[in-house]
C-alpha cells in the first residue's frame, strides 16, 4: 500500500463547507424552487434561536455527483462512511456505527441489522433531496435506537423542482463513472394540476462493473440498479397537507458472497437487496400559535436475497428480511409568556420491527421487537439566554429470541441551554440520558433460539449520557460589506454502560472465536449470543468548523477527532467490520470559486491521520483530493454539465470505517483509485 505525502489539507465544495456550520444549530430546511439537491446540514445540541445570522447554503449540487453516501455524508464532522460497493454502506458517527443510530428516509425507521459482511443502509443518493444528521444524541426526540445520533434522509419533491408558475415539468439525468464504468440514467416528471395538489415520479437505473484500487487491484462487482419513487400531495383547506409515497432501490447482479472482501478470491454469487419504504404523512397548522402538528405512519422493508448455483456451498443460500412498520404524531406549540417565549415539542411514537431469515429447504426463523414512546421538550429563551429541559418515556419489548421478550420501561431526560455572549456569538452545553433496549439478532443468524443460539434473559439495555459544551459565532463585513465567516468549535464525551456486544461461537476455520456457554450464558462455550460488556465505554472528542463566503468565492476548513476507550482494558469499541471503531483525526478543507453564473471550479480534499489501537494495529493515514467543474450555458436553459475527477493522484487508501485488515490487503475492503465523472442533466 502506498500513501502520499502527509498533507493536513480536506476539503469540502462550499455548500457542504458552509452546512458543516450547521453543526451549531438545527437544520434550515428550505428547499430550491428550481432544482433537484443535496443539502447536507447538522443537527446538534443548540435550538433554532442559534440559526439567527447564520449563513446556510440550501441548494448544495454535489459536484462529487454522488453514487455512494460517503460522496456527501463525510463531510459533516464527526461523520464516516465506511464500504465500496454500494451495497456495503455503513455509516458512523463518532465512531458508533449505524445500528447505534436513528435512520430514516421521508420518516420512516431504518430498523435491524442483516447481514455484517453487508451494509444495511440502501438508498441510491440520486433520489435524496437532504441528509441531515444529527451528531450526538442531544434530545430526547430522536428517542430509542439513537446512543449516536440519527440520519434522516428526505427524497426529492415536486415543489423542489417546480419553478415559479409552472404547472408541469421534467427533469433527464446522466452520469458516467469511468474506474468501475458505472452509468446512470434517470428521469423525472412532476407537476401541479392545481393550486393544491403536486405529483412526482421518478425513475433511474445505475449499473456498474468492477472498478480498482489505486494500486489495481480489482473490487469485484458486476450490477445492475433500479429506482423508483413515486410522491403525492394534497393541501386542503389551507391548514391541513397529506402526503403519501413509496421508494425502492434495488441492486442486483454478481458480487463476492462477503461483499466487504471486495479483492479477495471468494466465490462470487448471484445477489440482490431491496428495500421498499411506503409513508403517508399529515399536517395540521391552522392559524394558531398552539398547534402545528405533524404525524406519519410507515412501512419499511429490506430484503437480502441469494439464490445461488448448485455447485456453491448451500450455507450462502438464503434470504433475509427486516420490516419495521410504525407511527409518529408531534405537535409543536409557540407561548408567550412574561417570563420568554417557550417553543413546546409534544409527540408519541410506536414502531415494530420484525426480522426473518430463510434457508434453501427450510422454513423460515424469525423475530420481533415493539418500542412505544411518549416525550416533551420546552425550549425557553428568556432574551439572550435559552434553556431547553425535556423527558421521554419508552417502553421497550425486546426480542424473543435475543432477550427472552423481557419488557423494559425507562424514562431519560436532558437539558441544553445556550447564551448569546456578544452578536451573532454563542455558547452552548447539553447534556442527555441515553437509551437502548436489546436490538434485533442480525437476520442472518435467526434460528428461533434454536441451533446454538443463547437467548440472554438477563441482558440488560445500554444506558449513558451524552454532553457537550461549545461556542458559535459569525463575523459579518471582514474585507467586505456582504462577507461572512463562521467560526464553531465542540468538546463532547458520551459514556455507554452495558455495551452490548453478540459473541460469536468457534469454528474450524476461526477456533479463536470465545462463544458462549450455551447453559450459564458464560464466556467460552459452543453457543453464539448477545451479551453486555463488561466495561463501560467513553467517547470524547472535538468538532471544529471554519467557513468563510464572499461573493464568488467561498473557503471551508473543518477538524474532527472521536476516541472510545473501555473502562478496564482501554480498548475502543468493538466493531462488526472487524476492526477499531475508531478512525484517524480528520482535516478538510474547501476552495470553490465561481467566476460567471455560468460556471463553477471546486478542489476538496481530506487527509485523515494514521491511529494505533491498543493491540498495536495501526491504520495508515491517506490523502485524497478531489477537483470538478459545473457549467449552465446561458444559451440552453436547464442544461447543466459537470465533469469532476475524484482521488485525483490516484492514492490506495481504505476509510477507517471500513473493513481494514493490517496484515492482508486481500482483505481490506479499499476504496476506488482515480475516477473521473461526468454527468448532464437537463430540467424543462
């Protein structure tokens, strides 16, 4: 493996460099009138009142012409996306990985784990309008199955690509990637037949072939995508808006049978995954202070398929499912009182979640578990200064066949204030109780508490906290009137009691492995099970985000650094793609300049620093830029081209949230070499 020179430079494009900024308060959601986009933005520990001058860049057009959700994910601090293929995508933050997370897509949860040689997160980016996370859990809204946060993804509206008066259009995509020949097309109609009703469909396919490293060697895959997304809307009356849609993607095609071991010389089986997601959502906002509500109801479902040749082993023949079907109502309250303004959040939120897992010739194993949750939180400001109390109730009935069924019942709390020190100049701190009830077993392991599995009576669920302290400010007319440079800085520590961890028994080929005692529930033993760890983890770290903006031309810089380390051994937590959590300090940072309205030229680039975890494995560090140029000629409407060329020198690198094997490059799961992009779209 070959590394480049040690240069502490990342980057971003200025959309992305500027919404890092958001990292200090809630997300802006307003959406563009005129074109289809990805807005990245963070949601953290300080409430709306901490937007107030604050610069957010609303349309990001990712000039990466993202393909995989570490395209646009990565450039929020604290956030990682591990995995090549896009069938392995797994995102951290801070180092907990996605089923430490809240997920969701138009609202929907993202619930339970399949397969850990694969990723369980499967969107194609070309449907996405937003992706806003929340980095750290720091309310008591985001709930059960959040110790890390949450990712919430919105696919794209009809009113987002509507222009002003207009009544009906379409929007013709293309986009080529030239190191694994990956083609894209899409195209979308959408329109409003009246004042009061909006319609959008959507279809794309993206196939690919296997792409290289930077040294070329192969990663595997030969696939085909499909897309499909289908939206409507109806407001009525002025105060009420339903909303009903449904989005698939779908891959399918020839991948190795542990898509993470891209070069290694596995068998290489026929595989699908799909994930189907139907939403209906309702509004209430009459002309009254008191209520604003909103409510959902949603299915979910992803599936792993395999249907394979006689002549491969029938283990890798199976199919796996995750549904989780659920409902959500919240309603937000504005009150004036002589004391401040308080902004009250009410909601409530039942979910189910049901995994099942089919062998070739056997029947099918399956599981569930249930959360209802009710919660409240007051964001009072009281002039300069606003404190933000809040308490969730959950009642979780955890999964047969993990944790006997046990029923637990838990209330958390949390409190976050922040205070205007100077103009447009904050400090802020929170702190809230965490949360997590026994998770569905990964699919692929379902047996009915039968086969070896030990089903833990006495698991407890996790708990801790998470807090923060930090300081935002904008400075406004530097070297001219309408410049602007955000500033923002972080110090967080989370503590997780009663880690869970699911032990694996041995085998021929990995006599290593502890297991469990199928009869005590004892380390060692012939069974495989989940178990609580005996230590606690705590994880602490600092954010910091730069972002400067003036007339054409706009520069971002951010670092971030997360470490865990146990209570007893000093080790970080442990990790599915079989390595540290942990990943190197990040740097980045961004030059995008846009000399006509016509034209836009952006460099990014991240250096992420080598780390050594406690046994003495160390992951290198690496240093990729990127560069690309976006063109609108004024002589055709609607026609945009981009042409970028990502991992420009060609480096030979894995991300820290990937499977990385120090001693085997075979299995190390590395991300692609140079790749050069082009793409047209083409709206009317």
């Amino acid at each position: 493996m070959h590394n480049s020179l040690p240069s502490r430079l990342s980057t971003l494009t200025l959309g992305v460099a500027t919404a890092m900024f958001a990292q200090v308060a809630m997300a802006n959601d307003t959406p563009s009138m005129t074109a289809q986009t990805i807005t990245v933005t963070a949601n953290s520990s300080v409430r709306e009142n901490m937007q107030e001058d604050s610069v957010y860049i609303d349309d990001y057009t990712p000039a990466a012409q993202a393909s995989h959700l570490s395209d646009f994910l990565d450039v929020v601090p604290g956030v990682t996306v591990g995995g090549t293929s896009t069938v392995n995508q797994r995102v951290r933050v801070r180092g907990l990985d996605d089923t430490n997370l809240k997920v969701t897509i138009d609202g929907a949860r993202q619930e339970g784990a399949m397969f850990y040689h694969m990723g369980d997160i499967t969107i194609d980016p070309d449907l996405l309008k937003q992706a806003e996370v929340a980095v750290g859990n720091n309310s008591v809204t985001l709930g059960n199955d959040a110790l890390g946060g949450a990712v919430a993804f919105e696919t794209v509206d009809a009113a987002d690509l509507l222009k002003p008066g207009q009544k009906i259009g379409a929007k013709i995509h293309a986009g080529y990637g030239s190191n694994n020949d990956e083609l894209l097309t899409s195209a979308t109609v959408y329109g409003a037949p009246s004042d009061n009703v909006d319609l959008l469909a959507y279809y794309g396919k993206r196939d690919a072939d296997s792409g290289e490293d930077g040294e070329g060697r192969e990663l595997f895959e030969d696939s085909k995508g499909e897309n499909i997304l289908l939206k409507a809307g109806v407001s009525i009356l002025d105060d009420h808006r339903v909303g009903a849609s449904f989005s698939r993607t779908e891959k399918k095609g020839i991948f190795p049978f542990r898509p993470d071991f891209p070069s290694l010389s596995d068998e290489r089986i026929p595989q699908k995954v799909k994930r189907d997601t139907y939403t209906v959502d309702y509004n209430f906002n009459p002309l009254n202070s008191l209520i604003d509500v909103d409510a959902n109801v949603y299915q979910t479902e992803t599936e792993i398929s395999r249907n394979n040749n006689a002549d491969i082993s029938s283990n890798y023949d199976w199919n796996a499912k995750v549904k989780t079907t659920g409902a959500k109502i919240e309603n937000t309250s504005v009150i004036d009182t002589a004391t401040g303004s308080h902004k009250l959040i009410a909601g409530a939120e039942h979910y189910k979640k049901e995994s099942e897992m089919a062998r070739d010739n056997q029947g099918a194993n399956s599981d569930s578990a249930k959360n209802t949750s009710v919660y409240l939180e007051d964001q009072w400001q009281m002039g300069k200064f606003t404190l933000t109390p809040g308490v969730r109730y959950d009642r979780y009935e955890s999964p047969e066949f993990v944790s006997g069924g046990k029923t637990y019942d838990n209330v958390v709390g949390a409190l976050a204030a922040s205070y205007e020190i100077a103009p447009r100049t904050q400090v802020f701190a929170s702190y809230t109780q965490l949360f997590n009830g026994p998770d569905l077993g990964q699919a692929v392991f379902n047996s009915n508490g039968e086969g070896g599995i030990y089903v833990n009576n006495d698991l407890k669920p996790e708990e801790g906290y998470n807090s923060e302290v930090g300081v935002a400010t904008t400075l406004r007319g530097l070297t001219l009137a309408d410049d602007a440079l955000q500033l923002s800085a972080k110090y967080f520590r989370s503590n997780i009691e009663n880690y869970q961890q699911f032990m694996r028994k041995p085998s021929a080929t990995r006599p290593e492995r502890v297991g469990i005692d199928c009869d005590t529930g004892a380390l060692g033993g012939s069974c495989q099970g989940m178990i609580n760890s005996d230590e606690d983890y705590e994880i602490k770290g600092v954010e910091l985000a730069a972002n400067y903006r003036m007339d054409n031309f706009g520069m971002g810089l951010s670092y971030s650094r997360a470490r865990s380390e146990g209570s007893e051994t000093g080790d970080s937590i442990p990790s599915v793609s079989g390595s540290s959590a942990d990943s190197g300090d990040r740097y980045m940072v961004n030059l995008n300049y846009e000399p006509s309205d016509e034209l836009g030229l952006g460099w990014r680039s991240t250096y992420v620093a080598s780390i050594t975890d406690n046994s003495g494995d160390t992951k290198p560090n690496y240093d990729v830029h990127d560069v690309y140029m976006n063109y609108s000629p004024r002589q055709l409407e609607g026609v945009k081209a981009t042409v970028g060329v990502y991992n420009l020198f060609d480096e030979t690198y894995a991300s820290h949230s990937s499977r990385l094997d120090t001693a085997a490059d075979a299995s190390t799961d590395f991300e692609m070499g140079r790749n050069i992009k082009a793409s047209l779209t083409y709206q009317f």
